[in-house]
C-alpha cells in the first residue's frame, strides 16, 4: 500500500519542483543609499580597484554585486551535526542554544565566502534564530567584508616571479588560534586545513605552507585568522624594488 502510495505521489511532487525550479527570482530594484552606491550606481566608478585606491568604505552588498560580477560563494563547514547516526558530520550550520524560564532558544550560525579567484575574498559569520535568515545575513556581510589580497612568489625554492603564493611569512590570530602562513613554490598545493584552502584558493593563491596552534577544532575562529593572516599581508609595507624581486601584485593580476 505504501508502495502504491509512493508510486502516486511522486510524478507530481517532481512535476511541482520542476516548475518552482523554473520561475526566475524576483529581482529588486536596488536604491542606493551611500555616497558609493550612488556613484557605482550612475557608472562613475566600474572598477572595484577605484573603491580601494581612493579609501572607501563597503556599506552595501549591491555594491559588490556590480564591481565583481564573477563572484563565486560557498558556505562552509564550521558546525557538526547531532544524533545517534549522523553525529559528528560536519555542515554548515552551527547550533547553539540558551537555557531560559520559558525553555530553550536556539540560534544558528553559519559562515559564508565570497571571492573571484583573482584578488578579492571576504568572509563573515551570520546569526540568526532560523538557518536560511543566517545564511543570508552571512552571505551579505562577507560581501561588505570583500579586501583586497596581495600576492607574490616569496618561496627560496621557486623565484619564478608570478604570484601563485604569498610574498613572505605571516600570522594571523583570533582567540587561541594562531596560523601560521608560509610561501611555497609552485606545484605544491596548498598545504592547509580544508576549509581555509577553501579561503585562500578563491582568493587566488594556489601554493602555501602552513602551522596552526591552539583550539583549531574552533573553525570559526580558524578561519578569522587566515583572514587576520591575509590582511596583515596587505598592510606591510614593503620596498619597490622588493615589490618587483618578488612578483608581487596588489588585487587582479593582469599579464603583460
């Protein structure tokens, strides 16, 4: 009987997916609100380069949106799923919950990337009492986090000149964790945790070493210090000449 059942009702569940899958989402006319907005908005600035180089400050995602229309995002795992048989499965959602009079208020938190694999990442958390509202709030916020990454060839091994690694050594820290990033010569990989090769690959760089120290089961925590990492990569300041010797390029690469 349940078989007859099953039989029955799966052509038209397939054929209800089948037509929610092809109705297009509904796009909102995007009315910018800062001084940024309004300018990407009426086309004087096309160049995501122009927003960095002249020191302003992401307050929508819109933005984004329009200056790197090539971005790829993920989600990922920094939670672990409960029970008996799917119990300690890793996934994108991380549960927590608050004891209180009236019982027990449960909130999720996800962690979401966004990057084109050319210079441009950002990461950010979202919270919220259900898991599609968080995952939204995390999609937004890393594109108002969106830096800008410098590359190089820093490996002693390699001095091929292109920027497949890092240009030099570098930490990052949050909370206990502290990680370690070391260039490394080209065809090597990215020698890291899963998650954080998730980071530093749509950042664009391909070959790097690394060590961690501390609770690095925290992957939140993990993942704020390679972001820590990458942007203390941006802020130093570094010799011309140097900048040539070791192939280094702020944000897109462009090939001679």
């Amino acid at each position: 009987m349940a078989e007859e059942i099953k039989e029955t009702i799966e052509p038209e569940v397939k054929e209800v997916a089948k037509v929610l899958g092809e109705v297009p989402e509904p796009v909102v006319d995007w009315k910018p609100r800062t001084r940024l907005g309004k300018l990407v908005k009426d086309g004087v600035i096309t160049d995501i380069e122009e927003v960095f180089k002249q020191g302003f400050r992401i307050q929508e995602a819109e933005i984004v949106n329009t200056l790197l229309p090539n971005l790829e995002e993920d989600l990922l795992l920094i939670g672990q799923a409960k029970g008996k048989f799917g119990g300690g499965q890793r996934r994108i959602f991380k549960q927590t919950q608050k004891k209180t009079k009236e019982g027990n208020k449960i909130r999720f938190s996800t962690y979401a990337l966004v990057g084109n694999k050319d210079g441009y990442v950002g990461g950010a958390s979202g919270r919220s009492p259900e898991t599609v509202p968080s995952r939204d709030k995390a999609k937004r916020n890393a594109r108002l986090q969106v830096i800008r990454i410098r590359r190089g060839c820093g490996s002693w091994q390699c001095h091929c000149g292109e920027p497949h690694s890092i240009p030099f050594a570098v930490e990052g820290k949050s909370g206990s964790v502290r990680l370690l990033l070391f260039p490394a010569p080209r065809g090597k990989g990215l020698c890291v945790e899963k998650e954080c090769a998730k980071v530093l690959a749509l950042a664009g760089i391909k070959d790097v070493w690394s060590k961690t120290f501390g609770q690095t089961a925290t992957k939140a925590n993990l993942l704020k210090a390679v972001m820590d990492a990458l942007c203390k990569i941006s802020a130093m300041k570094i010799h011309p000449e140097d900048m040539q010797k070791l192939g280094i390029v702020d944000g897109k690469y462009q090939k001679a």
